[in-house]
C-alpha cells in the first residue's frame, strides 16, 4: 500500500470554528484582528515575519489569511506567491492588507494570487464581510475535495468485489504517479494520476459480478458491458469539479494510439497524455497479478507485451521505455 504525500492529499475538511492566519510586525494591528475575529467566533493564529507564516501555514493551514505587505524575512508578495504554488495551500484564500495605495502595488498583489486587497486603515465591518464570504469559498471547496475522497473510497470497496482485485488501485496510483513524477509533471497532473489510479475502474459498479468474475472467455455483449465502465465511470465524477482533471482518465485508460481502443476509438496524441500513461501501467499490472482468466506472469514478460503493444502501434514507446526504465531500477514499488 502507498502513502499518500502531502502534495496529493485527497483532501478533508475539519470541522470547528474557521481559522484565520494574521500576519503583520506589528503587534498592536495583529492584537486588533486578533480581538476583532475571536469575538465573531473564529480562531486566530498570528505571525510576525514572512518565515513564520510559511511555518504556521503549513502546520495548521487556515481558511483565510489576512496578510501585510511590509513584513520582514519576506515580503507579502512572495508569501502569496508561494502559498498560491503549494499544493496545500493553493486554494487558501488570502487577503493582503497594507498601507500601499498605488494602483502598481495593488495589481502586485492581485497578480500574486490574492483574492483580496485591502487598505489600512482597514474598515471593520468590510473586512469582516470578506472573511466570512471566503471561509465560505474556502469551506465550500474543502467539502467538494471531501466528496472527492468519498468516491475514491468507494473505489476500494468497488475493487473488494473482486478477489482478484486486491491491492489494485493503490498499485495503479503508485506505478502511475513514478511515471509522471519521472516525466516531469507538475502536482496537479500526479494528484490527478494518484486520484486517477484509485477511480479508474469506478464505472465497474455498473458490472454484474457474474460477468465481473467469470473465469472463462466473455460473451460479445458481456464484453460490450465490461467496456461500458469507462463511460459509465466518467458519469459518475463528471458533477465533482474538483475530479474534472481525472475525468480523462477514466474515460480513455483503455484508448490505443491506432484508434483500435475504446470507448470513443481517439488516435494518437488525440489521447490525452494522463489517460495514456494510467494505460500503461494498468497492461503492466494486468500482466504481473493473478486474474481469473490468466496467472501472473514475470516482470520480463510483462515487458514484453508492453513492447509488443508498442511494436503494435498501441502504445507510446518513450512512455512504455520509461516505465521499464523505473521497474529496472526498483523505483515502482507494489
């Protein structure tokens, strides 16, 4: 079984009153948020410098940051700025609070990924408006991000059905996550391909267990069945925003580069590149573990139906190259 890492976290929403990151050097103006926001019912946490608030936001990430411009250490700017790249706080709204006026400053600001900007003095009451508006946003992406981790779960249960099955999601999130960390991509394509490992197979609720278990060869329309699962799969995440990135994959992970795949017979780079890659490593997975109709076979031989593939026009050969690359090298750990 793989760990989740933080960059890929599934996503949760905690319960209890909000939590609001004050920074500001000066302690009098962060005593005042503090005072302001305790008496509406939120908890405070406060920080005096650019390094404390990267600390305090990574250790107990808030639902919204009030956040000063001149601050030491580093400046608000790029405190947003970084806040807005990591994958834990990205969605973390932050309004910037400051002294400056100029146009210059606040189009800075706007352009560092604050959500909102506000001028000292600042007034009370729109400054508590806003909070409440963005713990709203914020809680209200925390929920779908929970939904999100629903489903997945699901997933696993889905994959219990089958004793064949066992550990196959959590492979596929492991093995698809190596290859894309090894190509390169950036955390949003890995949480899709981490998610994408577990929700592949989703649209499987849709399958009957005789046809889902049957040892023997399967009848052209139990097979017709069995494929429907990618656009019945694709259905069923289609209405979460926050697993539209995965939506690809679950529709098209049995695509062939030829047109020969399914369900929409896509060709080439037609395909997108997350679907191709979660294809690989699901032919792969597919070889080296038991299934009802075959035993699982050497590592070698699961190498040689993936060149195969490629010598067939099915797969990518740079993709196919790099995934073996990874499992001679012990990197794709089951």
């Amino acid at each position: 079984m793989v760990e989740v890492p933080a960059s890929l976290s599934l996503g949760s929403h905690a319960p209890g009153p909000p939590t609001v990151l004050v920074v500001d050097d000066d302690e009098g103006v962060t005593t005042f948020f503090a005072r302001l926001l305790v008496g509406e019912g939120y908890t405070v946490d406060i920080a005096h410098d650019g390094p404390s608030a990267l600390t305090s936001a990574a250790n107990n990430p808030p639902d919204v940051v009030l956040l000063d411009v001149m601050i030491p250490g580093i400046d608000g700017f790029e405190i947003c700025r970084r806040l807005k790249r990591d994958a834990g706080t990205r969605l973390t709204p932050i309004i910037l609070v400051t002294g400056l006026s100029a146009r210059e400053q606040r189009m800075e600001g706007l352009e560092a990924g604050a959500d909102e900007f506000l001028t000292k003095p600042v007034d009370t009451h729109e400054l508590l408006a806003r909070v409440r508006s963005l713990v709203r946003v914020k809680r209200y992406t925390d929920d779908l991000d929970s939904a999100a981790s629903i489903i997945m779960t699901l997933a696993v249960m889905i994959e219990a059905r089958d004793e064949y099955a066992e550990g196959h999601c959590h492979r596929m999130a492991n093995y698809s996550t190596a290859l894309g960390r090894s190509l390169c991509l950036d955390s949003d394509d890995l949480q899709a391909l981490y998610r994408g490992g577990f929700l592949h197979n989703i649209g499987m609720l849709a399958i009957p267990d005789p046809v889902l278990r049957k040892a023997g060869p399967l009848e052209p329309e139990e097979y017709e069945l069995v494929k429907s699962h990618t656009v019945v799969g694709d259905s069923l995440v289609s209405n979460l925003r926050s697993l539209q990135a995965v939506r690809p994959i679950v529709r098209h992970h049995h695509e062939r580069l030829d047109g020969s795949g399914y369900p929409d017979g896509l060709q080439g780079d037609a395909i997108p590149l997350l679907a191709q890659i979660m294809s690989v490593v699901d032919v792969y997975d597919a070889v080296t573990t038991q299934r009802p109709y075959q035993p699982a076979r050497p590592i070698d031989e699961a190498v040689d139906v993936l060149r195969d593939q490629v010598a067939r026009g099915w797969r990518r050969p740079d993709l196919v190259e790099q995934f073996v690359a990874l499992i001679h090298s012990g990197k794709v750990a089951v």
